[in-house]
C-alpha cells in the first residue's frame, strides 16, 4: 500500500485536530507586525490577532513560506513517504505554489505533486481534506490528485466583510474596488473564484448579507445533496455560529466547521468577516 503525503499552507485554516486525525503536513505563512516575524497559526493566535488588530495604529504584512521551509520538509518526506501531493493557495493571490515547485525540482528523483488550489481559507482545506482521506485510504499517489481535483472543480465560497479598507490596501479587492467610492450604505457578498475575488451580491445591512449568503449557497447546492461546509469568521463567532444553523436547516451538511480566520488571511481583510466554504458531493 503506498504512503502519500499531503501537505499544505497556512491559509488552509484546517482544524487542529483534522490536521492531527489526517497527518496532514503544514507550512506556515508569516507576518510582519512592527518589525516582529510570527509564524501564522503558530506564534499569534487568530482571538490574540483581532484584537491588537483593532487597537493598534500599524497594520501586519505577510510573507508566503520560503524556499527553504518547502525544502526542508520534502527532504524529510522522503524517508517517510512514496510520495506527496503538495496542495496551496490559488497562485493568483501568493507565489506560494510556485516556490513549492521549485523546492520539488530540487528532488526531482522523488514523486512531488504540487496543486494550485484555486482558492483560500476552508475552501483550500476541504481540497486538502479529500486528498488527506484518499491518502490515509491507501489510495495511489494519482488518486490522491484526482480526488484533490475532484473537490477544486466544485468547492465554492462566499462571505461578507464589514469595511473594504483592508482588502483594498492589500490589493486583492478585484471588482469589488468600484464599490469604494459608493456614498451608499451597502455591504457587499463577496465570491472568490479562480484565485480572484468578485461582487455578487449587495445589501443594505449587515443581517441581510448574512441571508444572502445562506440562499445564494443553498441555490448552488440545490439543497439535494450532502454537503461538505465550513463557516469561518474574523472575531465574529456569533454570527458564525448564526450561518452555521441556518445553513445545516436549509441543506444536508454531511460535516460542518465553524474555524476562525487565521491570521495571515485577516491580515489582509481585518476583523469582521463572515462566510461559508462548502461543497456538495454528487
């Protein structure tokens, strides 16, 4: 029976005890916050964050995993592994997949697959997770990629955010930057797609986003099949908690999550997010 490997990012935001039940392998990110590095999910918890976050007058920076993380950790898969499947966030937001490949040439006598996930947060952990089950299932290293596959093609994502300053200055606003100028009262629901984030919803509160939400990811899982969900939040645990039911009492949530956002996520969007990462099974 072959032993594949499954490693990922920090932007994954997977449960400590899914990583730990799964053996999932994770590379952190790091932030930059008044010339101190902190390893993302390590040395700054995601409640610790958000708060300094909300007092403070600086904003973190983040900075993808490098070179010599990825290498490090290859090398010591090797003596463990047949082979690993290495699966990161969507390549049109970071070069981390990137620097996973160059770290995977430097061992090209070993079998190392490394997948753009086209995505972010739990969206990114539930192609993460599909890979981690095929691989503890005995499934080949193809399998393992196929079934990662399998998830990026029908994994979706909305969510919500209270203010657009952070996105904006972190540049990964996309579409949505039009809505900056807008003298209305509106909050947006926000998707992300192919690695890009877009504008597919406008409300006028903060209660009826949450709703929109809720219909526009029962709509596109017809509310027929399982589905695989998680609500994540930015310091919004009630609200979370307030999809999470709604969403389970619409659709037939085969698992459901409620994670935090990590770090090196609000780093870029601040507090005051809300959203759900889900896909349904056929």
């Amino acid at each position: 029976m072959p032993r594949i490997a499954v490693v990922t990012d920090s932007a994954a935001c997977i449960p400590a005890a899914l990583k730990q039940q799964l053996n999932i392998y994770e590379i952190p990110f790091e932030l930059v916050w008044d010339g101190v590095i902190y390893r993302n999910g390590v040395d700054l918890a995601p409640t610790e964050f958000y708060h300094r976050f909300r007092q403070a007058n600086s904003y973190p920076t983040t900075s993808q995993p490098p070179l010599g993380s990825f290498a490090a950790l290859y090398k010591q898969l090797v003596r463990e592994y047949d082979g690993v499947v290495s699966i990161h966030v969507s390549a049109e937001m970071t070069g981390t997949a990137h620097t996973a490949r160059l770290a995977a040439e430097q061992l090209n006598h070993f079998p190392i697959r490394v997948l753009d996930s086209h995505t972010a947060t739990m969206a990114q952990g539930f192609v993460v997770l599909a890979a981690a089950r095929a691989a503890a299932s005995g499934a080949s290293l193809e399998q393992v990629v196929a079934a990662a596959e399998q998830v990026i093609g029908r994994v979706d994502f909305f969510a919500t955010l209270k203010t657009l300053e952070h996105i904006h200055r972190g540049g990964r606003l996309g579409e949505a930057v039009v809505l900056l100028g807008s003298q209305l009262k509106i909050v947006p629901i926000l998707n992300l797609k192919g690695g890009r984030v877009s504008v597919v919803g406008l409300t006028r509160s903060w209660k009826h986003a949450l709703q929109e939400i809720v219909d526009l990811a029962t709509d596109r899982v017809k509310a027929k099949r399982a589905v695989h969900a998680s609500v994540f939040h930015a310091d919004l645990p009630e609200d979370a908690e307030w999809l999470r039911e709604h969403l389970c009492a619409r659709v037939q949530c085969v698992e459901v999550y409620v994670t935090e956002f990590t770090p090196v996520m609000g780093a870029h969007t601040g507090p005051d997010v809300v959203g759900v990462a889900f896909y349904a099974d056929d």
